[in-house]
C-alpha cells in the first residue's frame, strides 16, 4: 500500500477524531488529542536539540572552534538549576540576560516605531490630507486622530472621568470598542480559516469529492 | 446499541462520500437552491427562537459546518476587488526588476497555512515568472518546510517549469534560525553569521545566488508571511526601522489587526491580511489558486456567524421579555 495514503487516511481519521469534540468529549478524540500533544512535543524537542544543541553549539564550538557560544551552554545550563530545589536561584542570572537583552532591544524598537512613528504618520498625514487630499481621505484621517486622542484620554487615570473629560474618554471608549470588535471579525475569519483547511483536506485529498 | 448510533451514521456518510462521483460539481441552479435553503433554514431557526424554543449549540456547528463545505461544490465565482493595502503590496513587487533579490521569511506553520499558502504558492509563481532571485528563510520551524511545498507546487505549472530554475542560482532555502527577532538584528550586519549554511547543509558561501549578500542593502525587498510572533511586527521594528529595507507582508487574519497601523505610518509596503487578502493577492498577481476557492467558503460561513448574532440576540430578548412576565 502506498505510504502517503496511509498517511492520509491517518490525518483523515485523526482530524475527525479531533472534531468529533464538536459533539461531546469521547474516546476517539481524547486519544487523538494525546497523539496530537505527543507528537508536537517531541517535534519541537527534536527541533531544537537539533537547531541549537547541535547545529549552533556543538558544531560551533566543537568543529568551528568559536568558544563565545560557551557562553550561551553555560547560561542555558544554569536555567536548567532550577529544577534542583536548593541551586534553583542560580536560574535567575541566565534570566537576568534574557530579560535585560531583550527589554534592551525592545526599548529602542517600540519607542522609535510603535510611539514616533505612529505619531509622525498620524499627525502627517492629516497635515497632507488638508493641503491636498481628497474629502474620503481627510475624514479618515480625522477619525484616525479623534480615535488616537480620545483612546489616550481613556487611559489617563490621573484625573477623575467626569464633565467635559469624562465625554472624551467615552468617545474613546466606543472607539476602542470598535477596534475590539474589529478584532474579533478577524479571529473568527482566521478560526473559519483553520477549519476551512481541514475540510479541504478532507474533500480534496482524502474523499476526492473535489479538485 | 443507541450508544453507537452516531457511530454508524458517520460510518455510513464515509462510506457513501467515498462512493459518489468525483468530482462533485453541481450546477449553478442547485448551488442557488443550495444557498437558498440554508438562507431558508436559518430563518426558520430565528421563527423557533422568537417562538421560544432555543436551538442547541450543536445546530450552530451544523449550521457553520454546512456553509463551510457545501461551496466547495458549488459553481459560482465570486467578484473580488483588491484593495489598497494588497494593491500597495503587488505594486512594490512589480516594480522590482528582473534579477532583483527577494529575502522571502516564512515565519508560519501548518495550522496558518489556508490562509498563507496561497499567498506563499502567488507569491514564488509571481517571483520566478519575473525572474526575481528568492532568499528564503524562516524564523519557525516549520517555515521553511512551508516554502519547500509552495515551490514544489508552484514548479509544476509548464511556464514555470519550462525556465529550468536551479536551485542556488535562482532561488535558495537557508532553513529555519532560532533567536526571533535577534536573528533579524544580526542578519543586518551579516546573513552568513545568521545562517552558516542552507537547509541541505551547503556553505553559505558555495552558494551562487548568495555570492555578494551580506546583509539588508543587498536585498531589493522582503517579503514576510507571518502568523504571529516572530513575524511582521519584528521584522518592521527591525529590518525596517533599524536598516530601512523595504517589507511587504502577508498576515493571518488574527494578526492583521496589530499590524495596520504599520500600513497607515508607511512603515510596512502592502498587506494582505486574512483569507481575504489571500485572494486579493491571488487576482492582483494573476496566479488564481486555492485562496480564491476558499474565500466562498469563509464568505458563506460569516452570513451564517452573522445570521447567528441576530438569532442570538433575538433569544436574548425573547429571555428577557419571558423574565420581565415571570417578575410581573
């Protein structure tokens, strides 16, 4: 028998073992649950001691002789400590480095792109908007400003959300309602998506209903 | 014996699946009729509520389960209109001219793949019918495996396979690196230190497409699949924001969201977010494929979610009506 029709056959069974849940928790979907956690847990374990245990560290240091990667065994092996009750403090060093490395890179990139850019482009490109863009493109501009603004305002603790200020964090509010809600059209559109894949696989490779 | 009954019936649906004629096309009429059935049955279902009998959460599985898969059987084309921010994306690509060397990062896995696949199979079919040179990468593991069956797809189209693409000059695997968004930052200074060799363990530096990329400012533009993190959000904060590269991006729906506000500060060349973007991308590039099957699909299933929120809050009212009676 061909190996990849068994293959199929088993993603067939298994994906029907996982909807199966849709109905009531049984059997057939726990152990396909199992199977499915099982699997992706070596997958990745393998992954990884492949990825960085062998490639990066053990070639690096072993056949490339680049001593520096020392570092980075010596550090993952002391997080590993913290499975040993009494040494588990030394775990904290290596997570000192990681923690400080990347606050470090993260500070810069969020401050320069998710703070100054966004405001140089909103307030930018509401400039540009006035002086020459179309009305369709002024007004979404102007909402993408009311909508920054006020969402700030929402935000700001420091003062009471009463009279004139409490109205504008209302308005920020909505908008941040409708931001949420924008959200969620578009996990539902991924999850539909997720299931869409498998009901392809379904039809397509295994029934052959479809093309 | 009534504890296997749903057993058998799932068993007997196999079975009659597997033995109707393939493939199963029905005819525009029988699509409509099809559409106005379901259309019939969920009105029914709003009459039951407003009637007081509440529908059970399995029907609603039925109800999305049905609007998924019945239009695989239908043949209707459904009127897809690209907009700005997919138009954006293709309008960069078709400015590269041929030669140009495209850094491809596949920063996705298996479970995202409806959505991106399509975009993946457009995009490298787009690529090698305009000569570009691919760079392939990945900041997931499964990534670059994502890549691998996107071009052994892609090079079966007769065009395609017709140019006898080698593999090094024309395009290049160079596997999935672990670090997230360090891996970009090194990659800034040198792509080599970063990925030594490529996925089937060839020096970096035997490879020919490879010969004169060090870094960013020999790539023309990248081009991210990305299904959360690490992906677009890194890949602009960094490549883009730290060494100016041109990035254009494809994203799953869930992530989309977080990642417009990068397409309205310029920051970010062109998205084509979701399912929808997926097709969008589809027409603008000219390489129809599964995302353009799919988006029928997904466009019947948010009518039925759709319908669903009415039905619900109509339930919810009608509760509210019978315990406002009660309290009386």
């Amino acid at each position: 028998m061909d190996s990849a029709l068994i293959g199929t056959w088993l993603a067939a069974l298994l994906t029907l073992g996982i909807m199966s849940f849709i109905y009531k928790d049984n059997l057939y979907y726990k152990v396909c649950e199992a199977i499915f956690i099982g699997i992706s847990a070596g997958y990745w374990f393998i992954t990884y001691f492949w990825d960085s245990l062998y490639r990066k560290a053990w070639v690096g240091i072993v056949h490339q002789g680049d001593y520096i990667l020392l570092g980075g065994v010596i550090l993952g092996a002391m997080m590993l400590t913290r499975l040993f009750g009494k040494i588990g403090w030394i775990a904290r060093w290596p997570l000192a480095f990681i923690v400080g490395a990347t606050a470090g890179l993260k500070m810069m990139v969020y401050f320069t792109t998710n703070a100054m850019a966004q405001v140089h482009g909103t307030v930018n490109d509401m400039m540009a908007a006035f002086s020459g863009g179309d009305l369709y493109d002024l007004i979404g501009r102007l909402v993408i400003l009311i909508g920054t603004v006020t969402g700030l305002i929402y935000f700001y603790f420091s003062k009471e959300h009463k009279g004139v200020f409490g109205g504008v964090a209302k308005v920020g509010t909505w908008f941040l309602m409708i931001t949420f809600g924008a959200s969620f059209g578009y996990t539902v559109m991924s999850r539909m998506s997720l299931l869409l894949g498998r009901i392809d696989f379904l039809l397509t490779d295994w029934l052959k209903l479809v093309k | 014996m009534k504890k296997y009954y749903y057993w058998f019936i799932l068993i007997a649906l196999i079975i009659v699946l597997i033995l109707l004629p393939k493939p199963l096309i029905v005819s525009p009429t029988v699509s409509t009729t099809l559409t106005v059935l379901l259309g019939l049955a969920l009105v029914v279902v709003l009459v039951l509520t407003l009637r007081g009998h509440m529908i059970g959460r399995r029907t609603v599985f039925l109800f999305i389960g049905m609007s998924l898969t019945l239009p695989f059987f239908m043949n209707f084309q459904m009127p897809i209109k690209v907009s700005p921010e997919v138009q954006t994306l293709f309008d960069a690509m078709a400015k590269l001219p041929s030669g140009s060397k495209v850094l491809a990062a596949f920063d996705y896995d298996p479970p995202s793949a409806p959505e991106l696949q399509p975009q993946a199979e457009a995009f490298m079919a787009y690529a090698f019918k305009h000569d570009l040179k691919v760079i392939i990468m990945g900041l997931w593991p499964q990534g670059p495996q994502q890549a691998n069956m996107a071009i052994a797809k892609v090079l079966q189209q007769p065009g395609i396979r017709a140019k006898n693409l080698r593999y090094g000059v024309d395009y290049v695997n160079l596997g999935f690196q672990s670090g997230n968004e360090f891996v970009i930052q090194r990659m800034g200074t040198s792509f080599s230190g970063m990925f030594p060799r490529d996925i089937y363990n060839t020096d970096y530096d035997k490879i020919p497409l490879l010969n004169g990329v060090e870094n960013f400012s020999n790539i023309d533009f990248v081009f991210n699949l990305s299904a959360g993190y690490p992906g677009t959000v890194e890949w602009v904060q960094i490549a883009v924001d730290r060494y100016g590269v041109k990035v254009g991006a494809g994203n799953t729906a869930v992530q989309a969201p977080s990642v417009y506000p990068y397409l309205s500060s310029h920051k970010l060349t062109g998205l084509a977010g979701g399912m929808s973007g997926a097709a969008e991308f589809e027409q603008a590039t000219k390489e129809i494929g599964k995302a353009n099957t799919y988006i029928l699909s997904q466009s019947f299933s948010h009518m039925v979610v759709i319908a669903f929120i009415i039905i619900g809050n109509a339930a919810l009212f009608v509760s509210y009506r019978k315990s406002k009676q009660k309290g009386a």
